[in-house]
C-alpha cells in the first residue's frame, strides 16, 4: 500500500463521527509503534512531522523509515507536515512525497494568512496533494510554536467561512481552547464546544482539526515524576472531551506531548530500577511498547477509529 492523502479518510470521519489521530514523529521507534497500535487497531492513521523533526531525522531518513512503515503494513498512512511555517517548507515537503502539508499562517492577520495559504494551496492542488490551514492562535509552547497566553484568541465561525472559500484548503485547525506544550490549562479544563458547532454549521463538509490537544496523561506524568522528572502541573485536554469532540465534527486531532510523556517515563522507568543498563534496545524497546499502548489508547477510547478503515 503507498502513502494515502487524508481525503477518503476525512470524507469517512465526518460521516461516521469519528476522529483520526495525526502522531508526530522523531525517530524509529516513534514512528513503528505509532503504525504498530494503528495496524492493532485496524485504524488509518496520520504521521507528522514538524519541520525541526524533519531537520533532526534528516529529510531522507525520516521519509525510508516512513516508507518502510507503509511497506509493512496494510493500512491508511498519510504523511503530514505539521506548522509548516512558510511556503518554501512547505514546498519542500510537498516534493518530497509528503501526501498533506499544513500552512500555519495564524500569525499573520487575516488577510495576509489567507495570501499565504491560497499560495500553497494552489501549489499542493496542481500535484494532488491536500492542505491544512490554521485560523486563530494557541498558546503553548512546543518544537517552534511559541505563542503567549495574551497573544491566543478563538477562531471566528464567520471568518472560517470565509478563509475556507478564498482559499481553497482542505482542512482547517481551529481554536477553541486547546494548547501547546503539557500545560495547557491552570483551572479547569474548558473548550468552546459552540465555536465547534457554529464552525460545523457554517462550513459543514470541511474537515475540522485540533491541534495541542495532548490529554497529558496523568499516569505518564507521574511516572515521569516517580522516576527523577520534575513536570510539576502539567494538564491536558481530557479524553472525554477529545471523545465528544471527535463525534461533534472534528475529524484531525493532534498528539505530540503524550508520546514525548510515554516515552520519557518509560525510559527513565528503565534506568531507575536497572542502573546498569547501557543497551539502547533495552530502554529505546520499552519506550517503543509504552507509545504504542498510549497510541492504541488514543484510538479505540478517545478518537474512536478503530475498524473504520
């Protein structure tokens, strides 16, 4: 099976309310064990890559073990770009065989994202290829995204409509009060279900994406913290929340922290309790086991595409 565009898959999702969950990736045992609980899980998945894990795999490995990734398996993989911060990166990828890019633009103001975004849109579209556009900020902090809690705002419904028909893009991230990075929320944990609605309601068959939107999962924080890690508050979006938003029309949701979690408590499991260890198969293999049930977890309870292929 070859590299899939994430259209059949969202055209499914917004049909059936579920959500598919776009992982991103770093090295091989990130990316076999993100593929490993999808294939379990008989779940087409999305693998990321931000542009600095694109610079700290190198392009031309990241993309062999992501082919090797498809070659193994037999389900819906799509190959994504995730903030991609400019046109030539996006570009880049695009050339490079990625089947989706996104074009985050939400730092510029409307219009000057809208120019942005309708230029690789009308780069991707002549090569087949499928574009996500981001309207409004998150705040958070995670690989190059660094945006203020003062400098987030929600998504506009009625600019929504209005982006997806100047520009073209296929999908659109939208704010609603997720964030970057594992602290997310002080209080309790609160996301705008009404902009959602108001955004289903107005621009009903555009694929709708969550980006920050990592439970940090409590369990991986405080094996962390067991461990020597120092993640003190850390909170995330709950699952529950996840879950209804998956069945309100969301059909991309994002997971980055959790993975990072997984594999760090993991690791640091290994080397507390076995200090003599120095076989990188040894902790590098029980980090790869952990991401994948945290990935499996993801799919079946959370974001429900499990058997949906």
């Amino acid at each position: 099976m070859s590299l899939v565009t994430t259209k059949e898959m969202f055209e499914k999702s917004m049909k059936e309310g579920f959500a598919i969950g776009a992982f991103n990736v770093n090295n091989m045992e990130i990316i076999q064990a993100i593929v490993d609980a999808a294939n379990q899980e008989n779940s087409p998945v999305i693998l990321q890559a931000s542009s600095s894990a694109i610079k700290y795999a190198r392009p031309i490995y990241l993309r062999k073990m992501i082919e090797a990734a498809v070659e193994e398996n037999n389900i819906p993989i799509a190959l994504h770009l995730d903030h991609g911060p400019d046109f030539e990166t996006c570009k880049s990828c695009i050339d490079a065989s990625f089947t989706s890019v996104m074009i985050d633009g939400s730092k510029y103001d409307f219009e000057e994202n809208i120019a942005l975004t309708k230029k690789v849109v009308d780069y991707a579209h002549e090569r087949g290829i499928v574009v996500e556009a981001e309207l409004g900020k998150l705040a958070g902090i995670e690989d190059d995204v660094n945006v203020s809690s003062n400098d987030a705002m929600y998504t506009d419904p009625q600019q929504a409509k209005e982006f997806v028909e100047r520009t073209g893009c296929d999908s659109l991230a939208i704010a609603i009060g997720t964030s970057h990075g594992a602290y997310k929320f002080k209080g309790e944990a609160k996301l705008r279900f009404d902009i959602l609605a108001k955004v289903k309601e107005l621009i009903p068959n555009t694929p709708i994406v969550l980006h920050g939107a990592s439970t940090v999962i409590p369990e991986l924080v405080n094996m962390c913290n067991n461990y020597g890690a120092e993640i003190p508050g850390a909170k995330g979006v709950p699952d529950e929340m996840l879950n209804k938003a998956s069945k309100l029309g969301v059909s991309k949701i994002n997971v980055d922290t959790d993975l990072r979690l997984a594999m760090t408590a993991a690791i640091r499991k290994v080397f507390a309790e076995n200090p003599s260890t120095f076989d990188p198969r040894k902790y590098l293999g029980e980090a790869r086991t952990l991401i994948q049930q945290t990935v499996q977890h993801k799919i079946k309870d959370v974001f429900g595409s499990s058997n949906k292929i």
